[in-house]
C-alpha cells in the first residue's frame, strides 16, 4: 500500500455516524404563486399539478418536487387543482423557482389564459414574423422578429393540443 493510501487510511474516521432516513412527510397539494410584473394571478393558492414548458423540456411539478429554478420557453403553464379541474395559461418565458416545503413560484413577463388567443389571429402574426424574418430588414428588426416567431410557434402549437 502506498504510503499517501496509508496515511489516509490512519486518519479516516473509524465510524462515520449515519443519519436516520424516514419518509417524506406525505402532502398532496403545492402552494402557487403566479406572478407578472403588473399582476398575480395565483398568491400561494393550494393545486395538486402544476406542469411548464422548462428550457430543459416539459415538466409536471407535484407536492415534494426537488428545490430547483426553471427558466421557462414561451409555452403553456397548466394548473391542476382538486377534482383534475385545470386551467391553462400561455406565458412568453420567465422561470419557475421550486422551493422547499411544497411552494412553487412562477415569475412570468407575460401571461394569458389560453382560450383568450383566436388561431386565426396566431397564424396571422406568425405569418407577419416570418415574412419580416425573410426581408431585408436589419439583424435588429430580425432579432426582434425571431423572437415573435418563437412566441407565436409555440402559442399555434399550444392551441392545436
């Protein structure tokens, strides 16, 4: 054995104490808050499923979720609450903190119920956004236009479901 093995060996510890591991205690509801700048639309109000459209891909957020934060794609945030009762709001990005202790936090730049958006009007604009992103405007106006394109994608997507 070498000898930087052995003096590691020698000043291990002789027993490591071990923590008693129990179960989660059982909650079946998270607190929401959905928050725009201009408005909260949810304030820590008790629902069973929350599920997002995270950066990393769609997620469903229940009671006893990993503490993580979400940055959030333009997309569809539904709220389940008791009874499978659900409500969809359609959100252009901003993120979802989950917090210890079964609270969920989602700060959004924008947010609509999802039946508030007409799919003629969608494909209309999202018709108007490729058009400018096919001209000869500047990157800036095509910057500009690629992000209205993401948001009415996803906003046509999310109404055909």
């Amino acid at each position: 054995m070498s000898s930087l093995l052995r003096l590691a060996a020698r000043h291990a510890p002789r027993a490591l104490p071990l923590g008693r591991r129990g179960y989660a205690e059982v909650a079946d509801k998270i607190k929401l808050s959905l928050v725009l700048p201009h408005q909260s639309i949810f304030t820590s109000q008790d629902v069973v499923q929350v599920n997002i459209a995270a950066e990393t891909g769609d997620m469903g957020i229940l009671a006893n979720h990993v503490p993580s934060i979400e940055p959030l794609r333009p997309g569809v945030v539904e709220v389940i609450e008791s009874g499978n009762a659900s409500k969809k709001w359609f959100v252009s990005g901003g993120f979802a903190l989950v917090h210890p202790n079964n609270f969920l936090t989602i700060n959004a730049v924008e947010a609509a119920p999802l039946e508030q958006f007409s799919s003629e009007a969608v494909r209309a604009n999202l018709a108007e956004a490729q058009k400018v992103l096919s001209g000869n405007g500047s990157e800036e106006v095509k910057a500009e236009a690629r992000v209205e394109a993401d948001v009415y994608e996803a906003l046509q997507a999310a109404l055909s479901k």
